[in-house]
C-alpha cells in the first residue's frame, strides 16, 4: 500500500498521521513534505505496514529535510520501525520516541498482540529497567515479549 500521509492541527503542534509502506515509491509522497511541516510535528507510525531497504533510503533524506525546521516526536512505532531505530540511528535523527509497540505472544495458547509503551507511563527510561508483566487476553498467563527486552529498548542508551 503506498505511503500516504494526512497532517491534522492540535493546539501548537502538527500531528503528521502516516499509513502504507515505506518503500521504493515511498519518495515521492516524502520529498515534498518537509516543506508542510510547522515547526513542532508529531509523526503517529502506527499504521505503517512495512520499512524495505529502499524506502529507509528515503526516509533518511526525508528526516534530514524535516529535522532542519521542526521539532520532531516519533508515536505508535511499529516493531518494525523499532527494529530499524536500532539499526539505524539516523531513521529517527534527532526525534524523540514517545511511544512503541512491541510483540508479546503466549507460551500456553499462541496469541500474539502488540502493547503500547508510552512515555511517562510504562515505557522504560533506560535499558535493563524491568517491565510490567503483559497477560495473555486469551487465557491470562503471563506473556512474552518476542524480541530481547535489552536490544528492543536499545535506542534508550542512545537518546
Ligand atoms: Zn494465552
């Protein structure tokens, strides 16, 4: 699905609110919107479907543009997007992660779902910090996150 974007006002910020993927074609939804941007923008990730290779490419150039006139958050990260934050520190530049999703699935019965780790809630503020325990909707045990907690959480160290 090709990248789309739709800006919405919210007192003194813009929430730029994206969905599709960032990919190959990804470019030319991107190029031109640094220039739509005011200078406090929330960028909500969390309907982005997929990141390919080519679309962080673009991406990187995107953030550039953007981080020379705004002040940039990050909410919703996707695990993917998490995944490329951590191997990629420049796919977030200067942006502030408010909040992630991250993939817990239960041993005893196979359900998966995301939970959202926000700021000033449960997100933790450095890695090795513990995390509240997540329960299975399903069957209530106790879940897992499916990626290590410490590599995960690793952009932490770097912001
Ligand atoms: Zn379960």
């Amino acid at each position: 699905m090709q990248l789309t974007h739709r800006i919405e006002k919210a007192e003194d910020w813009d929430i730029v609110r994206f969905s599709g993927d960032i990919d190959e074609e990804a470019e030319i939804v991107l190029s031109s919107l640094p220039s739509q941007l005011s200078g406090q923008c929330i960028f909500d990730l969390k309907d982005i479907q997929s990141v390919n290779s080519c679309g962080v490419r673009a991406w990187i150039n995107f953030m550039r543009a953007a981080e020379k006139n705004s002040k940039l958050i990050f909410e919703g990260c996707t695990p993917e997007i998490v995944s490329q934050i951590n191997m990629i520190p420049n796919f977030k530049g200067d942006a502030h992660v408010r909040s992630v999703y991250a993939s817990y699935v239960c041993d005893s019965c196979d359900t998966q779902k995301l939970e959202l780790f926000e700021e000033g809630k449960n997100l933790p503020k450095e890695v090795g910090e513990e995390l509240a325990e997540v329960n299975c909707p399903s069957c209530n045990e106790v879940m897992e996150m499916e990626e290590l907690e410490d590599e995960f959480f690793g952009w932490l160290e770097a912001s």
